[in-house]
C-alpha cells in the first residue's frame, strides 16, 4: 500500500516561491539554484511522496513545474478560482503570499486532485509558440482600430509601419509552427486529420493541439467541460434554470467559436444543425457555441477514429 502524500503549497511570483510543507513556511527563489534548495529540503520528507500544488500565474509556475516533473514528483496546477472558491469555503477572505501557500497545501489535503502529466517539449513550445502568436495578433489587431482614429499623416505611416512589422513577425511564428509540426510525425499525422475537418485551418488544427492536447483521449463530455464548452445545470427546487458554459480553456473555446463562423457556411452537417437551432428561435451566439461544441466533439472522434469519415 502506497503512503499517503503529503502537500506541499507554492505559491508562485515573478522572482519567489512561498511555499507551505506540514507546519512548516518558507520562501525560495523562481529559478534553478531556487528549485535545488526545494528538492533538497523535499528529499528530507522522504518515504512519504510530496504532491506540489500551485496555481496557473499567467506562466510564472511552468519553470516550477517542469522542475518538479523532471524530478519526478507529483504537481497539479489548479484554477485560481477553484482555490480562491475554496479559501472562501473556509472564511479566509484575506490575501497574503505566505496565507496562499498554506491555503493551497490545505486545498491538496481536501480535495487530493490528481497529479497533471507531464508535457512532452515539443507541445511545451507548441503551447509557448502560440500564445506568442496570439499576443502579436492580438496587438495588431488594436493597431489596427486605432488607424481608424487618427487623422495625422505622420502617426498614420508610424501605425503602417508597426502593422508591417507585426505582419513579418507573426509570419515568423507561423513558420515556426510548421517546421515544429513537421519535425514531428505524431503531431503532423494529428494536425492533418483535423485540418481535413471543414472550417478548420492548420492554424487552428495546432492551435487546439497545443492548448487542449487531451484532444482524442476523453470522452465527449469529458472533453467539452474541459473546453468550456458542456451546458452547466442551473436547477433548484422546481425552478429549470437556462443552460449556460462556463470555465474551461478560454484560448480552445475562442479558437472553436471562430472556426464555427466558417463551419456553419461550408460543413453541410453542422450547418444544418445550425439552421435548425436558428428556425427554433435560437440567438445567433447561443447557435453558434453549440456549433463549437458539435464541432469540438467531431475533432475529437475523429484523432480517436481515423476510419471516422470527415466527408460534409
């Protein structure tokens, strides 16, 4: 019989860690000689298995967790909301570094979450490589809007200039992400098999490669809540409440939601599912986010069949 783990909160910044182990608090730096100096102090715990639990920190964690997973322990990653929901639960409305940490240790001890796999480095950079192109996209598009703005002929060839430059960069990343996706053979066949789906493009096919690489292994509940996308109950009592999506990866549901304004128009399928919500009086939104949602489960049937005919 295996030990019981015991939880150890992170509670990650820019430049530290505070981490809570047992009774125990203390501070290391985020970055390697920082990642020792914990691995040492965990191996002091031994024979009981340490299981880390920090939060998604907009990034700052992944150096604490690719350490960790390289070490071999045990770490799970939470939504900020599920800890901060649970440090409500417990009448802990204050907010300290040091009082995270503990509150996480205590959210392992509760609630035991399982331990998130390892990702391969080729999906690591995948994922690095995409938010990057999406932050360039997303600057260029503000750029973009304001050249509707200005009136002054200088600030206008500046704004040009910008949008140029932006346009070569992200032609850059895009060049990346090819020769990523045909370096290897398993993500290549992958992204092939979903860009033969109507309305998807290879950009969109690697898009949800990387920001949902549990596409293909779930269920298609499973793989919808994890998207954001599965219809949440709002019943009490007698009350039938509305349906509604919440949580999930932002990045996978407005990848899907785009590539189901193109879907609708060219998959003979899911636009007649479209058209069928629209004529039983269904808002144009609410309509096309059930397209996401038909259309994400489609992706994912097909990397689980690749005898499933994509033909629309």
């Amino acid at each position: 019989m295996n030990p019981s783990p015991v939880y150890l909160g992170a509670d990650v910044s820019k430049a530290t860690i505070d981490c809570r182990l047992l009774d125990q608090s203390f501070t290391i730096a985020n970055d390697a000689p920082g990642f020792r100096q914990l691995l040492a102090r965990l191996r002091k715990v031994s024979p009981q298995p340490v299981h880390v639990i920090c939060e998604a920190t907009g990034g700052y964690q992944n150096a604490l967790v690719h350490a960790l997973h390289t070490a071999g322990l045990a770490v799970s990653v939470i939504n900020p909301r599920q800890v901060r929901d649970f440090a409500r639960s417990r009448n802990l409305l204050a907010k300290t570094d040091r009082l995270d940490a503990r509150i996480l240790a205590d959210y392992g001890v509760a609630n035991q979450p399982a331990p998130d796999s390892a990702s391969p480095a080729h999906l690591e950079r995948l994922a690095q490589l995409l938010a990057a192109r999406d932050h360039l996209v997303a600057q260029r598009a503000e750029l973009k809007t304001r050249a509707h703005q200005l009136t002054d002929r200088w600030l206008l060839a500046q704004n040009l200039r910008l949008i140029t430059s932006y346009d070569r960069e992200i032609k850059k990343l895009e060049a990346q992400l090819l020769a990523l996706r045909d370096a290897d053979p398993q993500l290549a066949t992958k992204a092939h098999r979903l860009d033969q789906v109507a309305g998807l493009d290879w950009r969109g096919a690697l898009g949800l490669l990387g920001y949902l690489p549990e596409l293909g292994t779930l269920n298609r509940g499973a793989i919808a809540k994890l998207a954001g996308l599965a219809p949440l109950n709002w019943d009490s009592g007698q009350l039938r409440g509305q349906r509604h999506i919440a949580g999930g990866r932002a990045p996978v549901r407005r990848l899907l939601y785009l590539a189901s304004l193109t879907t609708v128009r060219k998959n003979s399928l899911l636009k007649a599912f479209f058209l069928k919500l629209k004529a039983a009086g269904k808002p144009s939104k609410l309509a096309l986010t059930a397209v996401a949602r038909k259309l994400l489960i489609l992706l994912n049937s097909a990397l689980k069949n690749p005898h499933l005919s994509l033909a629309n």
